[in-house]
C-alpha cells in the first residue's frame, strides 16, 4: 500500500458475472475523472459470492478491459471473509463496519474509501452506485 501513499483509495471487491458488474463502467468514470488529482481505485476480484468470479486473473483483466475500458489497477483474486481473508479487507473491514455493526462484506462490489492519511473512513453498500460518491471524492481530494 505504500505505492499509494497520499492519495484518496477506494477498494472494491469485484465480480464478472454479477447484477452490479456494470458499476465497473461508473468506476471507470471516476477513475478517469479524478486520477489526475490523485485518486485511485483498486480492485480486487472475489469469488466468494455464489461464484461470479470463477476465472483466472488474466481473463478477469480481458473481460474489464474489453467490455468497460478498465485502467484502474485490477489485483489477484482475493478472499474477503473466512479464514483467508485478505490482510486489508481484514484491516479495512476492522475500521469499518457494515450493516448491523457486522464486519463480514455481504456482497460483490462493497465499496471502502481511505483518505490520503491511510484511514478507512467510509464503507459502502454493493448497491450503492460509484457516480453518487463524487461529492466525498471531492471533498476529501
């Protein structure tokens, strides 16, 4: 996480074959947006969700890149609950709760923003769409 030092950070955990995969297109938009002004996303695809992830990092990848233009960085396919979950979902979902003050993701496509201090300050809903976090990314950029 270093590399990402001083800037704005929202994580999402992503799934191909999912009802919000087409959040990737919106993602994408604010990516483009705000990068310059040092906001980045990282996605991290997961296949732990009625397995809508089951591909290999390489065709995940394909699949963004042809079918929503994706640029944001794209990592290896990660756990987000149980056993193996991933050493920054595990920190992220520490310092923010879900739904019922539960830390287990519910679902493809939660969403964490960590401001340029490296603190996890807010943690969105699946459903939320990432064009109505536009007014948090400016305020925090």
């Amino acid at each position: 996480m270093s590399a990402y030092k001083n800037k704005l950070i929202l994580v999402v955990n992503l799934a191909s074959k999912c009802a919000f995969t087409p959040q990737y297109k919106e993602l994408e938009a604010l990516y483009q947006k705000y990068h310059n002004q040092g906001f980045i996303i990282l996605g991290f695809p997961c296949n732990q969700f009625q397995n809508q992830e089951p591909e290999n990092e390489e065709k995940i990848l394909n699949f963004c890149q042809l079918n929503y233009q994706v640029s944001f960085p794209l990592f290896m396919k990660i756990d987000v609950n149980g056993d193996f979950t991933h050493p920054l979902y595990a920190y992220m979902k520490s310092r923010q709760k879900g739904i019922f003050a539960t830390e287990s993701i519910k679902w493809n496509f939660t969403k964490f923003l960590i401001n340029k201090r490296g603190e996890v300050i807010r943690r969105f809903a699946p459903s939320t769409h990432p064009k109505s976090l536009e007014k948090v990314i400016e305020k925090e950029l």
